[in-house]
C-alpha cells in the first residue's frame, strides 16, 4: 500500500499564550524565543495513520512525505521520515510564498501528480496555524478523488478503506473505494516516537526539492500571484471581561453565593 | 449584483435546523450591505417540505429544494454535483454554509469545482465593495484574520450561534423551486452511524453548557456533571484533555477540534482555559469556572468564578441550581 | 519491613529515631539568637556505624592465635599429633589442587559470560579504588551499616578467615623438623586451640543467626535459594564436624593423658565428655570417618566459591575495585553516539563486562530493595531482582551466546526463542519507575551499581524501541520542541521576572544564576526563583540571569534514556555559556546542579558549580546575609534531594541555614541524610503516572508529618512540588492551617533577612552598615 501524507510546518500551537505575539504590520506571527516550528500535529497524526495503514496492510509499499514550504519546512518532512516514511518531497520556491489554501492544493496535486497517485492520500484535518483544513478537499477534487475528511480510525478491508468520521453527534462509518482522501482528527490517537536510528537515517536521508516548473505550474499559478483569498488583517483578539470572583470563607458559601449571583443577573 | 445562496440544513426528520436561520440573517444582512439581489436558500435532502417553509420564514425569498431519497444522508459524492448544479442555476455572488459538519466538508470541495474558493469558519461578516469581509479565527482562538475570496462565487462557512437569525415571519412568502438534480455516484458510501449517547441536548443548540476538564481528576466526576445538567436543561461538555484520557466520549469535546459552542451561558469545572479550549468556548455570552487554582486562564474569560476545589463547591451548588431551577 | 511506609515498623538497620537539633545555643529569640550557633560540619545524625570496627575487629582477632602461638610458649609441652588416626593423609594433599581447578573451572565458565560484554574498565583514582576494597569489600564496611546481618556476616566471615589460618598453621607446623623450631607447642599451641575452639563457636553463632534470619523469620527482600541451604548449612556441617572431630581425638588421645590441656580445647572438651562412655574403637573409627568427611566437606564447601553466591568473597572486594570512582549520580555517556549500532542495552552484549560481573557479585542481601522507594511504595521495581533476572537470563542465554563465540558462530544462533530480555525479562515498568535516587547503589555492600544498569536499559527503550509511557513521549517531544519539560506551561522565561529588577547575564558578573525550566515555567517554582535573586541581590553577589536565553540543560532528557537528545541540548546550553564567557554556575535545581557539576566536563564545559545552599550558607556565615525576623516558633524538618545529598554529599549546608533561621527548630525524619527517601519525582518520574500501591510522595509525605513538624523545607524545586501534592492527597480535607508546609529553605531565609532599606543591587559595602545597625537595635 502506498501512500502520500502532506504535511504543514507552523509555529509551535503550544507556545504559551504569553509569548504569543502578532507583527500586525506584517501580519505576520512573530516567532517565539525558544520555539521551533513544528510539523502540524495532525498532520503527524496522518503520518502515523500512513503508517499504521501500512502495516495493516503487510507492511510493504511506500510512504512519502510532502510538504509546501521554506527551507527550515524540510525539519516537518524529517519528523515524517523519522517515524517510518521514506522518501520526502518539498515544494521549495520563493514563488511558492504568500499563496493561500487554493494555490497549495492546486501544488500538491500536481506534485502528487507527479509523484504518482496512491493508493491513499493523507492529511490532517486542519493546520493548527490557520485551522482552515480545506487542502485536502480542495486535491481530492482537483484529482478527482473520493474523499472521507475528520476521521478517527481508518482500516483496510477487501481493497477498500473503512473509515470513522467524526460528526456533530458521534461518528460515521464510511468505506470507500482507493484511492481515496483522508483527513486525520485528534481523536485518531497519539503518533509514534520516532526510534534514534529512524531520526538518524532521516537526518541522512535526501528530500526531493520541486519548483513551480518542476510540477508543471508557472510563477503566476502559485505563491501571492495565484492566490484567491487574501489577507487584510491579523491580530490578536481583546480580552475585556473582567471575572468577578466570588469570596467566602467556605466552598459551601460560595457556591450559595454564585447562585445569589446567578439568580440576580437572572442568568438562570 | 447577483443574490446571496445559502445552503441551509435539515434536521434527521426534516425539520429546521437553527444555522440554517442563523445563516439567512446573516445573508439579509450583506444583502442590504452589498445591495444584492436577494437571498436564496438552498435545501438537500429527502424530506425538505418543513425546513422549506421554515426557510422562507426566516428571511429567504427563493428556496431550492434539491430532494431525493439518495440525499437523506449527507455524502460528498452524493451532496456535491447537487450543490454545484444549483450554484450554476443561481448564479449567486457569495455562497454561505455552517461550519458544520456539512459545512466543512462540502463548502471547499464545492468551491474548487467552481473554479474558486472558500474562507472558513467566519465569526463575523461585512461588506466591502462587493467583497465579503470575514473575520475568523487562527491560531487556536490565539488570533483573529480578515480575509475575502477574491475569485467568484465567494464561498464561506459561518460558525454557528455567531450570527443573529431574522426574527421568524411565517407570513413571509417566497418561491419554492424544485432543482431537479440526480445525485451523484458515491463512491464511498456510508455503511454505519454511531451515535453518541448524548442523552438529551445536543452541545451545539444548548442554551447551557457545563463543562468539565482534566482537573476533574476522574472520569466518574462527570456523573456529577450530567446530574446538574439534566436539572438546568443543560448539555455537557468536556475538555480536549479530558476526552483524550478517555473520560467523555469525543463527540462531546468542546474546543478547536471538537465542538465550538457559544451558550449563554458556560460552566466550566475544573477547566483551566487554554486558548484550544476558549476557541471553543469563547463565544459564550457567559462563563463561570470553579478551578483551584487562581491564575487559571478561564478566569480571564469568566464574569463569575468561584477559586476552590470543585469537589467542594459541587454538592452545595447542586442543591442551590436545584431550588433556582424550581422556583423558575 | 521493605514497606515501612507511614508509621510502620522501622527496618533494622536504619536509626530508629534521630536527635532533634536545635537551630541554635541560645533558643528562642534575643541577641543569643543571633549568635553564630555552633553548627559547622555538626553531624546531625550517625548510622550507628560499627563499619569502622570491620578491619580492626577481625584481624588482630584472626591474627592472635599467630601472635599467641609465637611469643608466649616454651619450646616443650602440650602439642597435638596432626594424623594420629589417619592413614594416607597425602590423598588430602592431592585433592587440594583439585578444589582449586573446580574453582578456577566455575571461575572460568562464568568469565565467558562476562566476556561477552564491552571491555570498558574503569581505573582512574586507583588510590581511591584501593582504599574502598580495603574498607568496602575486606573490611566489609557497608555490611556492618544494618547491626543484625552485620554482626552475623562478621562473626562467620571471622571464623572462617581465623579457622583458615589455623588450618594452615597446623599443616606448616607439621612440617617442621623438630620442636625447637615447631609453633605449636606448650603454652603456643594451648592459645592456638583456645582461638580456634573460640571461632569455631563464633561461627556456629553466625550461622545460627543466618539461619534464623533466612527461614525462621524471613526478612523482606529476602530471595530463597537452594544455594543459601548449601552455604550455611553446609559451614554448619563443617564447624559441627569440626568439633567433632577434635572431640573424639581429645576423647581418645588426650583428655587421659593431659586433661589440663583439654580445657583450652572448650568445644573439643564439651565433646569429649559427651562421648565419655563410648568404646575407644568405635571412637577411633568414627574420628576416622569423620575426619575425611570434615576434610572433603571443606574442600567441597570451599569449591562453592566457584558455582554460588559464596564467590564474592573474591568478588566484592574486585568490584569495590571496579566501581567507578565519580559521583553516583553522573551517568556514563555514550560517546560518539551518531556511530553507535545500538542505543543503551537491549542484549547481554550490550553490557559492559564490569555490568555482566556484577550480577554474579550480588548475594541477593535485598538491601537496594529494602531502601529503594519505589519499593518501598509497593510500585513494581526491586534492584535485586532486576540483577538477579539479568542473572539468571546471563545464565541461560548468556552462556548460550558465550558458547557460540568459542564456536566462532554469530552469538544469537539458536536463540530466536529466548526471552526478550528488555521487556520479558525485565519489564518495562521496572525501568520507568526507578528514580535513580541512588539508595541502591549507596546500600548495596558489594558495590553493585544499579543505575546505570537501569538507564542503559531505558535507553534502549527510548532510543532503539521508541517504546515509552505516553507522558514521556511528550516530556521529551517538548523538551526536543521547546527546549524545556513543561508541557502547556502558561509562563515563558521571562514570566517569573515581572516587578523585580532581574540583572541579566552581561558576561562581567562573577556568577550566572541557573534558573532552570522549573523555576521559570512551573508556578509553584516561581517564588523560589525570586526569593533566591532577592536574597543573592540583598547580599550583594555579583550575578546575572540568562533569561530567554536559558534552554533545558538535559537533565530529564538523560534520565529519562534520550542520551542523543541529552547530548544535542547540553551542547546547545555549552556553546550558550562558553559565548556568555560563563565561569561559575549557581543553580537551585539539583538536578541541574548535579549534571552541570558531573556531566558537563565530560562534554567539555567545564565550570565552578554551587548549589544556591552553598552559597547562601557562605552569604551567612560571611555575615552578608543576617536573619533577623523570628516570626512563629515552627517545628521544621528537612527533606533531602537525593540529587544534592546523595549524590553530590551536600547534607549540611542546607541544614544550617534552616538553623541559622532563628526560631525555626530542626527535626530530622527517621530516614534522613545518606538514608533520606526520594520524594518520588526522580530519574524523570515527575513526568510519569506512577503505577503501585501508593505514590512514593505520599509515603514521604507521611513520614515528614510523622515528626511533628508543621513545614517540610527542601532544598529541590521537583521535591517542593512532590510535597505538595502529597501533601494535598496525604492531609486531604484537612485544615488549610493543620497543612504541611513545603518550602524551599531560600523561601524561609527570604522571610527571615530584613529587606535593606538601600535598594537591592548596590555595592555591598552600603548594605553592610545597614545590617550592622539594624542588629544593633535588635
């Protein structure tokens, strides 16, 4: 079974919230001291449903790892190498900067493309930076592909995948044919650690560097100049509620006194 | 200037559902803003008479009714060249979805095969020029974006409970238009639900909220939880941590990557507020939070809180809840 | 008694109680207070130490039958034929050497084993070496630590060494040509029999109290074995025949004869007269009989010295040699770690060959499990076992790839059904609840160090199987990520340093004060952090902080088995401080304090490490810091980080600044000092769910609630924390006010020193006179 898992470099969505910082000129977010970029978490959830997918399956078959971005966006494709994947793509350009949902997915189709579609096409269900999660189903539609998006568990069954979809009131279970698009939740379970000589050997490993032209695209296609959504502003939210605390000398005075309270503002 | 689609939803028995008028206020709203065409409200389903009539109701002047028993079930597959057939016959300049899990789903593969693209998760809408302005929320509730689509038709989710819906008008009139419009192929087919027991209201139209968090430090605390909730009408919620460990089923997570609610009121219990959580939360008209410890981050959140041990606090605040409820 | 936890009876062994200190010679408050108390390098508290008595005790004992023998006898007198009875004694002679081979044989068997593994022995400091197997492994220092098993091991390890040298006197004697040159004549050889008669008993006694503590009141940790049946009984057999034997020869050749010689044969004598009554034929067939059967029984006995525990004989004393002479708490380092083809231990190869020898040193004594606290919490880790199982598989499937090296074969031909041995053998729970508090290794009387043995096999797990508890996992992917262990901590680096004038480090100050990731991130570390820069600032020390530059010096990553990440992040921090022109550190982690001080050299940064109660004790003593304000009288006891006291011997600087703090009375738990108990967050289990009957804080929580005192003082930011939480669950639903109080000791010293009217930062020549002043008011 092969397999392609697109992965996102973000800032680290567990800085602490005071060194989260925002340059609104640049709309930009300023990296905090201290934090590395991080591959996407769910992202890294897909690479281990890639994973456990493979070994479900026999263990034979490749596993690549794609990803769009800056030089340092190789280290999110090294953590996938890292935990058994074995080859690595990055769509590395300066044409490439500033595009939004629609002109990555129009790249990593073609990538993908190129690489050959397999049998199952992995993302996380969302980036933890932008928490759009559209990606995958804008390349499932561009290749044409069935899609299962949110999912919590993802098996193989007679050359079809079974898959459980997280919906508003519990899950559905979907089967469909490959290849197929998957988007990885949270509640998919915690990916693997990656074993000292995995992360050494990837560290060794080469990752496949492609321009626009390498995928077909020209400048104007990818990056700002294709873009479709565009950005006026990013900031950080104000925060004016101001908590009342409600004092006494008891947790059961307290509680008494929260219902006073609950009842005078007529909140119940 | 084209009209505003919304594509509204429809409840399992094909009653309305509350985005679908949460939408159609918002897009009365732009119309005017823009100086629109209109608004028209698109229905996919099998069972579409109530949740049409309920449309008009709520503001939309044309609703397209794409029924077939193939669409009782929402599918990509199935779901989507229906939508695409009715965005061609529309022609709207701007498409609105929930952000629900249709919403989701469909709204950017729709927008794709339209040759455009989609803003998700809108807290708020504006107008400027013809374009739509959204304001939405990144990096974990830690930030806020305004963002247009600048390719046409504009396509955007809306986050439920952000927008008012138009008080309801059942004198209103408007054309119901049946889209004939065969259902896709699917290929994936869904072979099973699961439901969870959520026994009683569901997270995203409670009024209420109690919500409990890892702090709570066993997953038996939440019968506790459920208790007061059933006697306040309330759903119950529960942290990403919490579910992670295994003590309230997912379905039930309030947060970024569960449910986003915005009740009027939000319980929190042993929650100590990280922007995750708040992004899911955050919207609420009222929070309240019982955490020990006193620099918790929902405190910043919270217009009352109570610094103690929940265990401590619960038993008597049950009881009053009670005589509070009773005396309504 | 391993799990004298709250309350329980107290091992033997350990003091039962200890001394309560006053803080100083004039209690209560007034200018005696302020006196400076006599308290240097006061020894607190003392194990009865009898370990002293070891060498001096049994040598000149084993030596005085010699000395005896030598000077005070004539030349004529009592003396005893040596083979009156026997014939063809020469066959004896005979099978000497061949109980040497038998040895030599097991010796040699087992030495395939050990040889499997890494040759890497250690011989720095041989001075230090030579002196530690002269005390530890002859003079057996550590064994006499616990009185009963001590006084047990002494009274047979005397008899047999005393019993020895008779022997071989008696058998050198023999040879002599004639009386005027012989030893054992008159009045030499009537001392000679008194001593071996008196050793002869001392050795019954010693193996009746072995008997006593192996099968009629088993002690915990206690691991039966058909081997013990055969060492003690077998000692037993031989003393008894022994006496036999010189009954019967007293019976048949002397006690007519010269019966005022038979006295100073006590034991023979006893047997003599018993057997009074019985014919001289059948005697002489009996001494015959058993005369041989003593003869090949010793031979026999001894010859276990190849095949059984009783080998550490030669063994403790070797690796007593063979322990490595650092700080227990400096784990070795795996060099060159990019071109390793394996990470940590996950074969038996993979140890180094001291590591395989040392499983065949333990004597199964279970003292590292009686003090070990995981144990000691009922969670699922015994030291002794993990060595006996490494030994037992060592055994199996150790010989197995031993044998298939001298076939010249690849080693693990044949074994694809063995046991894992990291995993089955050893589970992994075991691994991961040691604290690496370094009790076992401080107890264990034949110096067997079980650390790193521990950790190597961690290593295994993290770096080769990736194989680890969930929390773990996220411990190291933050501290890979963020550079430190505090997952979803709200604070950054800097947060601690609101509203106080913090000197960042400019490279002119003379020291770089430490912070740490706990005492910048961890809310409840915060205020120590504070109170140690208002303190250092009060007194004047020139000093600065790194501030956001400070990343995670490693520690947990090391304990935790991430060697590699330990390596990337202490190189990171090295190139950080040697930039920084960093010369001394001060830390008020142990942690870092301990791997800055005995890690770091070995990866080449080399700096002046105190802990931040070293230096605020000289801050005292040197007058720079004067506590004044009283406040309550309060009952305080101290809790020791195994991290500061036991592997670093930093005991009593802390101790005498809670002492200086007048009004505060120091009182000691029941185990303290070397003996003190982990307060459970050790060796990385901070970030661990612990799995057990109880938590191991909770256990030491209870103890320190056990001695009266109102606070609990420490000197680690892992232990303040630990404390709490015990704290919370041991006194739930108790009175905030009838609460333990858990303070690091610079918290008390900040209540205690007046704030200085100059404002902090100033030279500290100004803030002097100010102190002065202000004393002279009190």
């Amino acid at each position: 079974m092969d397999a392609i898992v697109c992965v996102k470099q973000i800032p680290d969505p567990e800085t602490p919230a005071a060194a989260f910082s925002v340059d609104e000129t640049a709309m930009k977010v300023v990296q905090a001291s201290g934090v590395s970029p991080v591959i996407n978490p769910f992202d890294q959830q897909g690479v281990e449903a890639a994973l456990r997918l493979r070994e479900a399956a026999g263990g034979e078959g490749t596993i690549s790892v794609l990803s769009l971005g800056p030089d340092s966006a190789r280290d999110a494709i090294k953590t996938g190498l890292a935990m058994g994947a074995d080859e690595g793509y990055q769509l590395n350009d300066a044409a490439f900067e500033g595009g939004d949902a629609w002109t990555t997915g129009l790249a990593l189709a073609k990538a993908i493309e190129k690489i050959g579609v397999p049998e199952v096409l992995i993302f996380g269900r969302q980036a933890a930076d932008l928490d759009q999660g559209t990606v995958g189903s804008i390349v499932a539609e561009l290749l044409g592909l069935p899609s299962a998006t949110v999912l919590r568990s993802a098996e193989l069954e007679d050359g079809a995948i079974t898959v459980s979809r997280v919906v508003a009131d519990g899950f559905e279970s979907i089967t469909t044919p490959m290849p197929a698009v998957l988007t990885i939740s949270n509640e998919f379970g915690d990916p693997r650690y990656p074993q000292l000589r995995q992360i050494m050997q990837a560290a060794k490993k080469q990752v496949t560097v492609w321009s626009p032209v390498d995928i077909g695209l020209d400048a104007a296609q990818v990056g700002a100049a294709g873009a479709r959504v565009k950005m006026h502003a990013l900031f950080q939210p104000k925060n004016e509620t101001q908590c009342e605390f409600i004092e006494a000398d008891t947790a059961e005075e307290k509680a008494t006194q929260l219902a006073a309270k609950l009842r005078e503002v007529k909140l119940l | 200037m084209a009209q505003i689609l919304v594509f509204g939803e429809s409840g399992a028995d094909g009653d309305p559902v509350a985005i679908t008028a949460e939408l159609l206020g918002a897009a009365t709203r732009l119309n005017e803003a823009i100086g629109g065409d209109g608004v028209a409200c698109a229905l996919i389903g099998a069972e579409l008479e109530m949740a049409a009539q309920a449309a008009i109701a709520a503001g939309a002047s044309t609703v397209y009714r794409a029924q077939h028993d193939a669409l009782a079930q929402y599918q990509t597959d199935s779901y989507l060249p229906v939508a695409a057939a009715i965005v061609e016959q529309v022609a709207p300049a701007i498409v609105l979805f929930g952000q629900t899990s249709l919403g989701r789903d469909l709204a950017p593969r729709l927008a794709t095969r339209l040759g455009s693209a989609v803003a998700m998760d809108a807290l708020a809408l504006a107008a400027a020029g013809d374009r739509v302005q959204v304001t939405r929320s990144c990096y974990g509730g830690n930030a806020r974006q305004v963002v247009t689509v600048e390719s046409d038709p504009q396509v955007v989710t809306v986050r439920a409970k952000s927008q008012d819906p138009l008080p309801e008008d059942t004198s209103r009139t408007g054309d119901i238009v049946a889209v004939d419009a065969a259902p896709g192929a699917a290929r994936a087919r869904v072979v099973g639900k699961e439901t969870a027991d959520t026994s009683g209201v569901r997270l995203e139209d409670a009024t209420i909220v109690v919500s409990g968090g890892r702090g709570l430090g066993a997953p038996e605390a939440f019968a506790d939880l459920e208790r007061i909730a059933a006697d306040l009408g309330a759903a119950v919620g529960a942290s990403r941590a919490a579910c992670d460990l295994g003590w309230y089923p997912p379905s039930q997570q309030v947060g970024l990557t569960g449910t986003i609610v915005s009740p009027e009121l939000y319980v929190a219990i042993a929650i100590s507020g990280a922007s995750q959580h708040m992004a899911g939360c955050g919207g609420s008209k009222n929070i309240i939070a019982i955490n020990k410890d006193p620099d918790a981050n929902i405190f910043r959140y919270c217009r009352f809180g109570i610094v103690d041990d929940y265990k401590k606090v619960l038993p008597q605040l049950e009881l009053e809840l009670k005589q509070l409820v009773a005396d309504r | 008694m391993a799990s004298a936890g709250p309350g329980g009876p107290l091992p033997i062994g350990r003091p039962a109680s200890t001394g309560r200190l006053t803080a100083s010679a004039g209690p209560g408050p007034g200018p005696a207070a302020l006196a400076p108390p006599p308290r240097r390098r006061s020894r607190l508290r003392r194990t009865t130490k009898i370990g002293g008595l070891a060498v001096p005790v049994w040598l000149p004992l084993g030596g005085l039958g010699l000395l005896a023998a030598a000077e005070t006898g004539r030349v004529d007198g009592p003396h005893r034929e040596l083979f009156f009875n026997i014939a063809n004694f020469w066959v004896l002679y005979a099978l000497l050497p061949l109980a040497l081979i038998v040895i030599a044989y097991g010796i040699a068997r087992r030495a395939r084993v050990w040889r499997i593994g890494r040759a890497d022995f250690q011989f720095d400091n041989p001075r230090v070496r030579l002196r530690r197997m002269l005390r530890g492994g002859v003079g057996t220092e550590r064994v006499l630590r616990d009185p009963y098993s001590g006084i047990m091991h002494l009274c047979i390890m005397s008899s047999i060494v005393v019993l020895f040298l008779v022997t071989a006197l008696l058998a050198i004697d023999d040879y002599l040509p004639d009386d005027k040159v012989r030893i054992l004549v008159g009045d030499r050889y009537l001392g000679y029999s008194l001593v071996g008669d008196i050793f002869g008993l001392i050795g019954l006694i010693g193996v009746g109290m072995a008997i006593a503590h192996r099968w009629v009141r088993p002690r915990t940790g206690w691991l039966p074995s058909f081997e013990d049946k055969l060492i003690v009984g077998g000692l037993g057999l031989l003393l008894l025949t022994g006496f036999f034997v010189e009954g019967i020869r007293i019976q048949t050749s002397e006690i007519a004869a010269n019966r005022e010689w038979s006295y100073w044969s006590p034991g023979g004598f006893v047997v003599a007269e018993m057997l009074s009554g019985v014919s001289t034929g059948a005697l002489l067939d009996a001494h015959k009989a058993l005369w041989w059967f003593h003869m090949v029984a010793a031979l026999s006995w001894i010859s276990l010295l190849g095949y059984t525990k009783l080998n550490h004989l030669a063994y403790a004393p070797a690796n007593a040699f063979l322990k490595s002479t650092g700080s227990s708490g400096k784990l070795p380092m795996i060099a060159n770690i990019e071109e390793q083809e394996h990470f940590g231990v996950s074969q038996l190869e993979h140890f180094t060959q001291k590591q395989l020898f040392e499983l065949d040193v333990c004597v199964r004594c279970g003292r590292c499990t009686d003090n070990c606290p995981a144990d000691i919490a009922g969670q699922p880790l015994s030291p002794m076992h993990i060595i006996q199982d490494l030994k037992a598989y060592a055994s199996d499937v150790g010989e197995r790839k031993a044998g298939n090296l001298a076939r010249g074969a690849p080693i693990d031909e044949g074994l694809a059904g063995a046991p894992v041995m990291v995993g089955e053998v050893i589970r992994d729970e075991s691994l991961w609840a040691c604290r690496t508090c370094g009790a076992c290794v401080q107890e264990c009387p034949v110096f067997i160090e079980h650390i790193p043995t521990i950790v190597d096999m961690r290593r295994s797990l993290v770096m080769e199987e990736a194989r680890m508890p969930e929390t773990v996992q996220t411990t190291l992917e933050t501290l890979e990520r963020q550079g430190h262990p505090w997952r979803g901590t709200p604070h950054t680096r800097e947060s601690w340093m609101d509203g106080l004038d913090v000197p960042l480090w400019t490279g002119e100050q003379e020291y770089l004060y430490f912070v740490g990731c706990t005492g910048a991130l961890v809310d409840r570390v915060q205020p120590i952090t504070r109170s140690v820069v208002r303190l250092l600032r009060e007194a004047g020390v020139s000093f600065g902080v790194l501030a956001g530059q400070e990343t995670c010096n490693g520690d947990p990553a090391r304990r935790l088995g991430n060697e590699y990440l330990f390596q990337i992040l202490a190189e990171g921090l090295i190139a950080t401080l040697d930039e920084g022109g960093v010369k001394k550190i001060v830390t008020h982690c142990p942690h870092c304090f301990n791997t800055f001080k005995n890690e770091y050299p070995e990866l080449g940064g080399h700096y002046e490490v105190l802990h931040h109660s070293s230096l605020l004790e000289r801050l005292l003593d040197d007058g720079k810091l004067q506590p004044k304000q009283g406040g309550e009288t309060q009952l305080v006891t101290f809790h020791d980080s195994c991290y500061l006291g036991r592997h670093n011997n930093l005991y009593d600087a802390p101790r005498n600044i809670l002492q200086q703090i007048p009004n505060v009375t120091l009182v000691e738990m029941p185990r303290n000092r070397e003996q003190g108990l982990c307060c459970g967050a050790g060796g990385g289990n901070m970030w661990m769910e612990e799995q057990g009957r109880a938590r191991v804080n909770e256990v030491r929580v209870a103890e320190a609630l056990s001695t009266g005192a109102s606070a609990a003082c420490t000197a680690c930011p892992f232990c303040v924390q630990m404390f709490e939480s015990g704290v919370g669950t041991v006194q739930m639903g108790a009175e905030e006010s009838d609460r333990l109080g858990v303070f690091d000791i610079v918290e008390f010293l900040d209540v205690a020193v007046p704030v200085s009217a100059v404002p902090a930062g100033t030279a500290p020549e100004s803030a002097a006179p100010e102190a002065t002043a202000s004393q002279d008011e009190d």
